[in-house]
C-alpha cells in the first residue's frame, strides 16, 4: 500500500511543514521570496532526513532517498502556502 504509506508521510509531515513555513516567512519577509523560502525548507529538511534513518526505516516502501520524498513535500508546501495565502494567515 504505497499509497497509504505516502499519506501517512505527508500527514506526519504536516506541522512540521506548517512551522517550516511559518519561520522562513519570518526569516525572510516580502513577497516575491518564495524560491528562497522553499530553498530554506528543504535544505533543513535534507539536512534532517539524511542525519537520520527514522523516516527511512518508517516509510522505506515510500522512498530511499531525500530527492524520491521531495517532490510530493514540495507540493504539499506549496498547497498549504496557497492556502494560508487565500485565508490571509500571511500579512501581505
């Protein structure tokens, strides 16, 4: 069940991702910043999952490496930013 697996990583990720996001708006303000902001992220995150074999171990069916990951992480920010966005949670 790949899928599932992949679920459980995106929903496990979620305040994770949450916070992430929520500090590289503080760490880097303004519009027009979001390659920087997404850099920032998933440098921490790389940093994080390659420092350790827990998620590997956890959700070995889902990916071995950081960059089999990164692409459903990268959408899954990029679907909360344009939420918070759409709700205003980011003061423009």
């Amino acid at each position: 069940m790949k899928f599932i697996s992949i679920a459980r990583l995106l929903l496990s990720l979620l305040p994770v991702l949450i916070e992430a996001i929520k500090a590289a708006e503080e760490a880097i303000p303004g519009e027009g910043k979001g390659e920087a902001k997404l850099a920032l992220i998933r440098t921490i995150l790389e940093l994080a999952y390659t420092s350790t074999n827990d998620v590997a171990d956890k959700f070995d069916d889902v990916a071995n490496k950081f960059d089999d990951v990164w692409p459903m992480i990268q959408k899954t920010i990029g679907s909360i930013v344009a939420t918070f966005n759409k709700l205003g949670v980011f003061k423009k």
